[in-house]
C-alpha cells in the first residue's frame, strides 16, 4: 500500500497524505470487524469507512503518474511498480489459500472437486485473494493507466473513469432495486465474473485514474470549499445512515446511499490531505505511511485467525477493533526492530 516515494524535497507539499492514509487503514479496520452489526460502529462503516480504499487507490494513481513522470524510462519505473505487486499479492494470495478453500468447502459442502477448483480461480483471478483484493485492482489498473499514458489517451482514461464510477454506483447503490431489470442484469454479470464491485472497473481504474489526472493537475478547489463538501457529504451520510435504521421509507433501506456520498468523501479527503501544507517530520510521515500498510495486511488475521477464535465470533466489536490494530502495530514494530526483510516486503515496510 505504499507507493513510491518522491525526495523529501518533492515530497514536503504531501505529508498529511501519510496521516490520511493511517487514518484509512484504521477506518477499514472498523469494515472487517463489522459481521456482526452494531448500530455505532456500523454507523461509521457506512459514513467514514467506505471512502478509505478509494481513497488509497487515489493516492496510488497520484503517486504512479508522478513516479511515470520523474523515471528515465517509464517503462522500466512501470515493471519495477508492478513486479512489486505481484510478488505482494502473490505472497498474502498463497497465505489466504487455505482460508478460503476451508470456506468454499464449508458452503459448498456438495460441490464437485472441479467447481471447488473453478470457485478457488475465480477468487484469485479475478475477485481477488479477500481483502488484497485491492492489490489486484492496483495491478490491473495501473497496466491500463500505463497504456494510455503512453499512447496519450488521456480523455479515453477520463471516459472509464465516469463510466467505471457509474457502473459502481449502479451496482452498490442500486443493486437489490434494479434486481430482474436490464440494468440490473449487467450487476449480474459483474456479480458472476467478479462477486462484488471490488475490481479494477468500477473501483481501480475510476479511482487511480483519479489520482492520476490530480497529478497532472490539482483541482482549483479552496481547502476551505474541500472541507465544506466533505463535512457536509459525511453529515448527509449520517442522517440516512439513522433514516435506514428507523426504516421510514424503502427508500433509505433499499438504496445505499452511502456508496454515492462517499465517491465525494473521497474526493475531498486527497484534496484536503494534499492542500493542507503542514511540514511534518519525516519519521512520522514514514511511520503513518508503514503503519497504515502493516495495519491493512495484518488486521484481518488478528479479527479472524485469532482473536474470534480465541474470543469467539460475538466479541465485543469495539475490543476486537482495539486489539486487531494494536496487534498489528506490535507485529510491525517486532518486524521492523528485528528487521525481518522477507516480512517487510510483503508488508510493504522500508
């Protein structure tokens, strides 16, 4: 999850994007440890969580068009960016293996060895190995990003980009109310090649290319302006977060609102991280940035491999989230003072 770095004189205008980014890690944390609901954490989830992962994505794009632009050779910076995130995803795909054949065996207890098999490619292929999906959706958009940066198909890019965008809005918002419509028969498509919209069309490419296009030029936006929209995106959010829980109307409860206000939470949160000039010292700024990988990749095994095994699956969420990231900031800390290469790779830890 983290990117390529610039020089610390390149990289003085950026240093809240490390602090957002932990502050993202820490929101997806609250995702996973949701399975079974709470109203307060599932009101976070809903308002603030679902913006974290675009909002990586975003940064991502910035800082590859950005590397693309400082190389030598584009296309030697590009296969080093992706052979990094190949060997990463294919580590933490390998780990997630046997997880996932377990669950696939337990819900398809009937199934025949070869759809078990079709089931385990489709997961690593194409769905994504669990939570590294987003790994996936990196490589895959950031091959397409390349391409039309190299042929300077920039209104190509900005054409997937709106389109990427709405079919995830159509899919996330919309999926049940559309369900049986010729609309919705695309969402069932994308639910047969991919099960979710966490793939590189609707999330990778709408959202890198984001960043991307900010890297050639940031929006004349006031930081002001971004705060303004962002608040008043996340308020909005909250109010049809309490709407859905008292079920007025079918409306709150059949549409999700929230994935439409968080493409704008997104948005404004890089536009904010990236307008607010704030020196801060270096070590912190690569301390948030290596924490917010090491949280990323280590707190679903703390939720699940160990703490509701031990606890068991109706522990205490707000404990769960507590213990999954201090859990996670001890495994860094360990790895990075014993200085643990293999480890600090596929954390993504310099």
């Amino acid at each position: 999850m983290n990117d390529e770095k610039l020089t610390v004189d390149n990289r003085k205008n950026y240093d809240m994007i490390d602090i957002f980014k932990l502050v993202s890690a820490v929101l997806v944390v609250f995702i996973h440890a949701n399975d079974t609901p709470n109203i307060h954490i599932d009101l976070i989830v809903k308002s603030f969580s679902r913006f974290a992962v675009p909002f990586f994505f975003v940064v991502s794009g910035f800082f590859f068009k950005k590397g693309l632009d400082r190389a030598n050779s584009k296309r030697d910076y590009f296969f080093k960016y992706q052979k990094k995130l190949i060997l990463i995803y294919i580590f933490w795909a390998l780990v997630n293996i046997p997880l996932q054949l377990n669950t696939y065996l337990n819900l398809y207890s009937e199934a025949s060895t070869i759809k078990i098999l079709l089931l385990m490619c489709r997961r690593i292929f194409l769905c994504g190995s669990g939570f590294v999906w987003y790994i996936l959706a990196m490589i895959e958009a950031a091959a397409v990003i390349y391409l039309l940066d190299k042929y300077k198909k920039k209104r190509l890019l900005i054409s997937l980009i709106i389109i990427g965008l709405i079919l995830g809005v159509i899919y996330d918002s919309f999926f049940e109310v559309l369900s049986g419509t010729p609309v919705g028969r695309i969402n069932d498509i994308f639910y047969t090649v991919f099960s979710w919209s966490n793939n590189f069309i609707m999330k990778g490419i709408p959202f890198m290319g984001l960043g991307y296009l900010f890297a050639i030029k940031i929006p004349k936006i006031k930081l002001s302006i971004s705060w303004l929209l962002f608040c008043t995106a996340s308020i909005l959010n909250i109010v049809l977060c309490c709407l859905e829980y008292l079920q007025i109307s079918e409306i709150f409860t059949q549409i999700q609102w929230y994935y439409i206000l968080s493409n704008v939470q997104t948005v404004c949160f890089f536009l904010i991280a990236v307008k607010t000039q704030i020196s801060i010292p270096s070590g912190i700024c690569r301390t948030s940035r290596e924490l917010s990988s090491a949280i990323y990749f280590l707190h679903p095994y703390m939720i699940y491999q160990i703490i509701e095994v031990i606890f068991g699956h109706s522990f205490n969420i707000d404990l769960k989230i507590v213990l999954a990231i201090l859990a996670s900031v001890v495994i860094y800390i360990i790895v990075k003072k014993l200085n643990i290469k293999p480890l600090k790779y596929v954390l993504n830890i310099k």
